[in-house]
C-alpha cells in the first residue's frame, strides 16, 4: 500500500484539490459557479475577470463595475477597520424602479384599470440612512412607507413628503400612535390606519372626532391560506393579528352606524415573509378578492388592496420553493397579481383597486454587504499511517486500516458505517483503559484517513447518503472571520438562514480548503456551517489558502434586510463600520457617507454601565497598586493609558 508523506491534515486535503483541479483548468467561470454569484446576484453581483467581485449596481447592461477588492482596501486606506458594512445606495434605487417597472408593464398589458403603489415596512431597516434613500429614490413613483409602532410612524412622517405616497399604519395603537396619524391625514397624507382587532375602531373614530378629520380605514384579514417558509405562523386564520370575517362584519356594522362606512377603503393581508412558492401568493390574492368583492357589495368605498409582503429573495439561487429561495421571478409575481385581482374584479363589474405591496426584504436585501478580513486558519494536524500498527484489544487499528484500504464507490457506505462503528469502540476502549492515548491518537488519525478518502470518492458519485455529505464538515478547516455573527448576520443562529458567502477577490486562483467559518465572540453557536447549495445547503465553503502578506476578505451578501435591525450585543461586539458607496454612471464611485462602528465605551453605556465611573475606578486600583508596591508611577502612566484607549477603541480586531 503506498503511503503519503504529507504530516499535516491541510497539507494533505489540499494535495487531493489540487489533483482535482488538474483534471480542468480552473477558471473566474469556475469560481463564479462555484459560488453561485450568477445565480443569486440577481444583476448587481458578479465575478470579473480580474478575479474580483464587482458590484453591478445600474444593471448588467449598463457596463458599470465596481471591484469589492478595491472598495475594501479604499476602506481601510481611509481609516476604518474590517469588518466593514457596505451600502450601495444605487441597488435600493434599482430595486424599486425594478419593482414599479414590471407593475407598470403587468397593469399596461392586462388593461388594468388601476394602479400600483409600493410601501417599504420600516421595521425591515429601519436605518435613517436606508429610510432616507427610500423617500428620496421613491418619490417619482410615489413609494410610501408602513409602520408598526411610533417611533416608526414619526420617522416615516418626517421623510415622507409626497401626498400621492400611501402610509400604512399597522400593529397596535394608542392614543398617541392614533394621534400622530390623524395629523398627517390632516397635513394631507393618504395616511392609512390598518384595523388589526377590533377594539381599535372606536379609539380611532373617537380622536378623529376630537382632531377634526375623517379617517382612512383598512380592514386586516385572517386569511385561511398559509404560505410556506420561516414565517407560516404570521398567516392563517390562528394568526395573532388580523380580523375574522365575524369581527370584519362587526367593524362594517360599526361603520354604518357611524355614517362612516365611507372611511373604509383598504383591504390588506399578511401570510408572511419570504414566501418560497407563488401558488401560496396566488391564493392568497384569490382569497383576498373576494373579501374584498363582499366589502364592495356592502357599500364600503374601499379601492385599495394591500397585499402585505411576501415577496422573496431567492439567497441560495436555486429558483426553487425551498425555504431560502423562490420558484418565481418578480416579473411572474407582478404578473400574477395583476391579472389575479383583474379577472376577479372584472367578474363582478368591480373596479379595478389599487394595488399596494409591503416588499421590504426584496427592496433591500441587496443593498448591503457584510466585508470582513480572515484573522487565522487552524486545521486539524494528520500523520501519516505508522509502517507497523500496535497491537490493540479487539485489532481495533488493524480493522481501521482494514476499512481505509475497502473505500471504493460500492463500499463507500458500508467503510463509513464500520468507521463510526470502530470510532465508538475507541472511545469505550480508552475509557475503559483497554488503550493508551497514542493508540487512540493513531486510531484517530485513521478516523480522518478514512473520512477524507470517503470525502475524495464521494465527489465522484452522484448519489450520496445525506451523512457522507457531511464529512467534510468533521474534517473541515475553521477561518476565523473578524466579525460578530450575533451582531451582523442573527438569522443565521436564529432562523438557519442561508446567505451567499464568497471571498471578493483572487476569484482566478483555485480554492483548495474546505472550510467553516467562526467569528470573533468565542461561543461555539458562532459559526457559520451552512452554505447556500442544491438540493441541500453545503455544510463547507472552498476557500483559499492565507498569504502572508496580504488581507483575505470574504463577503455575505445580500444581508440588507433585517440584520441590522435584529443585531445583539453578544459579548460586547458593537455595530460595525458603515461605509455607503454611490455609483457614478462613468464608472466612478463616492464614498458619499461612512459611520464609524461603536466603540467599547459606546456599547458598555448601552448595558449601563457608568464610564465615568469606570475610569475612576481603574483609577483608584492603580493607585492603591502604587501604594502596595505592585507597579511604579511610571507603570501606573502606561496603564491608564491603554485602559483609556480601549475603551475609545473599536470593539473588533483592530490592526496595530
């Protein structure tokens, strides 16, 4: 049997890559479909053939690249340290001219009568800055904005300056929330109060009596239909918020009592985010119609139906109806709706209502990019299979050696199972004293022997068993990225949600490590084990090998939508950087804004601790540390001195 000479487990992984990659010369169109860039960078990602990621924001045809490398280093020429939030104003901008284009388009060839207007609900970023460029992009096609709390109502009030935009209030009210509405009905927005139980109305009609102005009113539906995915529970009819058709009779009773049932003119529902599969969306439009329908015959005024949101991000790019991807395009859920709502209008001789969605994922997920460096590398050491194997109880090596030479593609199943069979029987027999710690250290490296050849067999083969798939997960190197995955990316601890991973440059080099990634907060959840892939996500991601003299970036996309928000303040690791770029149509680029992340003393203020109190404290010990003859004046100096600069510091790995 020929024996490797190879002593380190990364040494020899990569030596069976790079015997890999000769079979086909490696090429930017390998990396690119490697990481699937072309699949799930909907036209503002690429890999170019520099071997760099470059942002598309203007849409591939118009020519526009910008490389992420350079943005990167521009970066941190600048001053600021990775890890680095990256905003490309221009994609929100594309995002909702896309979406109000394909409406247009849908309306226009199906002779709809009505119209389209969007809303971003703030709750999915609700950045000041991400706000801002929403009103100001939005404006031409009149987009508006939803809220569900105060805070939310009064930021959207103040950005929102276009009378012709829709603003959905939604979630729980009260007086103020109420009040705060009413005026900008009053100033003149088409402001939208969104019943969601019952005991809302008679507040609402009560405080518009007393301000003076008759409100808008919207009814939100339990629908019976559930869509698929994370967020199912959001939908149905045991979801939390919304009216049952009993209670939606009650308000239009209500209503007409009041000689107010003219103030009711929106239908809107909600069966959740990130809807996977347009038949889920399709009956939900159906269902909602001929509520709508029955609204109308009551002689409600309505005109407005408002969809709610749903619209997905397909992250992993697999065009399918799994729960981090979709089956549809925008231009088929645009289409669809638009005929959907017309067809059954038509029937009825309705008119044809205005159409409002709540399409915040979709409007922003793009628009952002976590950069961060690789601080270090650690793989698993290896040695090489001992000439002579030592006698054990049971021949346990000799079984294992056994099973290494057996691993061909008809045994691959049956070595994998015998190898667990012999890793348990080690452990019992190391336990139990029937074997020395170098007879397990050797049985272990036979473990991995065994695991790499079973890895190196499987790629060959088109059908595996779903545990051989994630071998290499047990025998993968671990990059430790500059970053909080509790701050920047929760939903992937959270929810198990699946982002696009990649490094942003050396795209043209053949990556020969597979790899997991952890981050900077020592706990074991803060990993990322989980790779966007078909039929089932990747449990590694390729990655290349560290130089010495130079930064390793990698990049996870499409992070726009609601990680900023839900980010925590595990061990302490503040907001990141924020650098936002604005694309120029020649091909330049500005860094129009950049916000520097939080300090240490910024994030301990936010669990309340006293800085002030905090210095004089450290103060104090270093003085009674003189006195006790544990440090000099000198000492005390120097010490004081880097206790201060910590906590004006930046909370991640700063470069000296």
């Amino acid at each position: 049997m020929t024996r490797r000479k190879s002593s380190c487990f990364c040494c020899f992984k990569r030596d069976l890559l790079k015997e890999k990659s000769k079979i086909k010369k490696w090429s930017v169109d390998r990396a690119a479909d490697l990481y699937g860039i072309d699949k799930w960078g909907a036209g503002y990602f690429a890999a170019d053939d520099s071997g760099d990621v470059v942002i598309t924001p203007l849409g591939e045809s118009n020519g526009v690249r910008i490389s992420l490398h350079e943005i990167a280093k521009g970066v941190e020429e600048r001053g600021l340290d990775m890890p680095v939030l990256l905003r490309i104003e221009n994609i929100l901008g594309s995002q909702i001219k896309r979406l109000h284009d394909t409406f247009s388009k849908a309306i226009d060839e199906s002779e709809y009568t009505g119209e389209y207007k969007g809303v971003f609900p703030i709750k999915v970023n609700q950045q000041e800055q991400v706000v801002e460029a929403i009103a100001e992009f939005g404006r031409k096609y009149n987009h508006g904005f939803e809220a569900g709390s105060k805070p939310e109502l009064i930021a959207a009030i103040s950005m929102l300056d276009n009378r012709e935009a829709c603003l959905i209030c939604n979630g729980y009210k009260d007086e103020e929330f109420i009040d705060l509405g009413l005026y900008a009905a009053k100033m003149g927005l088409q402001c939208f109060f969104v019943l969601e139980m019952p005991g809302e109305l008679d507040m609402i009609l009560e405080r518009a009596q007393v301000i003076g102005v008759r409100p808008l009113l919207g009814l939100r539906m339990k629908l019976s239909v559930k869509a698929e995915g994370h967020w199912s529970e959001s939908g149905g009819e045991t979801s939390v918020f919304g009216l049952n058709m009993s209670q939606a009779v009650d308000v239009v009773d209500l209503l007409k009592k009041e000689n107010k049932l003219d103030c009711l003119q929106l239908l809107h529902y909600h069966i959740g985010s990130q809807i996977p599969n347009i038949q889920d969306i399709r009956t939900g439009v159906m269902e909602s119609c001929r509520i709508y329908e029955e609204l109308v015959k009551e002689g409600a005024a309505m005109g407005h139906i408002d969809l709610g949101g749903g619209l997905a991000v397909d992250y992993d790019g697999s065009k399918t109806n799994y729960l981090s991807s979709c089956n549809y395009s925008v231009e088929e859920y645009c289409y669809d709706i638009v005929e959907t709502i017309s067809s059954i209008m038509n029937k009825s001789n309705i008119p044809h209502p205005t159409i409002i969605t709540e399409s915040g994922r979709a409007t922003v997920a793009y628009y952002s990019v976590l950069l961060f460096n690789v601080l270090d590398v650690t793989s698993v050491t290896l040695h090489p299979i001992p000439k002579e194997l030592p006698a054990t109880t049971y021949d346990l090596l000799d079984n294992l050696l056994a099973t290494y030479t057996m691993v061909s593609p008809k045994s691959i199943q049956e070595c994998y199972n015998d190898t667990l069979y012999y890793k348990s029987q080690a452990q019992q027999l190391f336990k139990h004293g029937h074997l020395s710690l170098r007879q397990r250290a050797i049985a272990e490296d036979l473990i991995k022997h065994i695991f790499i050849k079973i890895s190196r067999v499987a790629e060959e083969l088109e059908h595996v068993s779903r545990e051989i798939k994630e071998i290499d997960k047990l025998i993968a190197d671990v990059y430790y990225g500059n970053f909080s995955l509790f701050q920047s990316l929760p939903d992937v601890w959270a929810i198990n949600q699946l982002f696009p991973i990649m490094p942003i440059h050396r795209l043209d080099e053949a990556p020969t490590r597979e790899a997991i990634i952890a981050d900077i907060t020592c706990d074991c959840d803060g990993r990322i084990d989980a790779f966007p892939g078909y039929p089932d996500a990747k449990k590694t991601i390729r990655l290349h090998n560290l130089k010495d003299d130079e930064e390793y970036y990698l990049g996870v996309f499409l992070v726009g939508a609601y990680q900023e928000t839900l980010g925590d303040l595990h061990n302490l690791f503040g907001d990141t950087n924020v650098v936002s770029i604005h694309v120029n149509e020649d091909g330049s680029y500005d860094f129009v804004r950049e916000i520097e992340g939080d300090s240490v003393a910024d994030v301990l203020s936010y669990v309340e601790y006293d800085v002030k109190a905090l210095k004089k404290r450290m103060k104090d010990f270093a003085e009674d540390s003189i006195r006790k003859g544990f440090i000099t004046v000198k000492e005390r100096k120097a010490i004081l001195k880097s206790f201060n600069e910590g906590l004006s510091g930046y909370t991640y790995f700063e470069k000296e």
